[in-house]
C-alpha cells in the first residue's frame, strides 16, 4: 500500500459506525436480533441516520455507566440506520 494510502485517522471510529458496535465491547450490533440501546441526546447521537449515534449491546448496556438516559433501539426492516431513533424525541439535556 503506498504511502498516503493508509486507513484514514479515524478510521477506527469509521468502522464502528459503518458497523454499528458496542461502544464499549465493540461487538457488531448489525445483527437485528440483538438487543441494542442507543443515547439520543446529541452530544452522542447527533445524527443517527448517518450512524452518527452511539450504541451499546444488551450487557453493556447493563453493565456501564452513561451520562444520559439510555433507550432501546426499535429496530425495523432497514436497521441500523433508519431505524427508529427519533429526533423529535431527542433532548438537549
Ligand atoms: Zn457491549
Ligand atoms: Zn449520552
């Protein structure tokens, strides 16, 4: 690969989004019948429908701290990112 090339700085951060991880245990949340709990305060998720969210799986959820309040994804046909993370419904707190 030459140089210049390489995996962009971020790239780390790309996959997990493209991949919809754990925040924490950085498992692919891709697979629907999984559980997956996501924050929609905007500091976190500013933009879910880009995979500009954050998610957490069904343990980590239970197991780690979040500053804000923690909701399940309803996931639907077309998940992860049109699923139904609401903007309307998310708070500035
Ligand atoms: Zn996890
Ligand atoms: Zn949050």
């Amino acid at each position: 690969m030459p140089l210049g090339q390489g995996p962009p700085e971020n790239y780390d951060e790309l996959i997990t989004k493209a991949y919809m991880r754990c925040l924490e245990c950085k498992v692919s949340l891709i697979d629907v019948t999984k559980r997956v709990y996501t924050c929609n305060n905007k500091e976190c998720s500013p933009d879910p429908s880009n995979g500009e969210a954050v998610y957490w799986c069904k343990e980590c959820n239970k197991t780690t701290e979040h500053a804000h309040k923690r909701e399940r994804v309803k996931g639907t046909a077309g998940f992860p990112f049109t699923s139904e993370v609401d903007k309307e419904h998310m708070t500035d707190e």
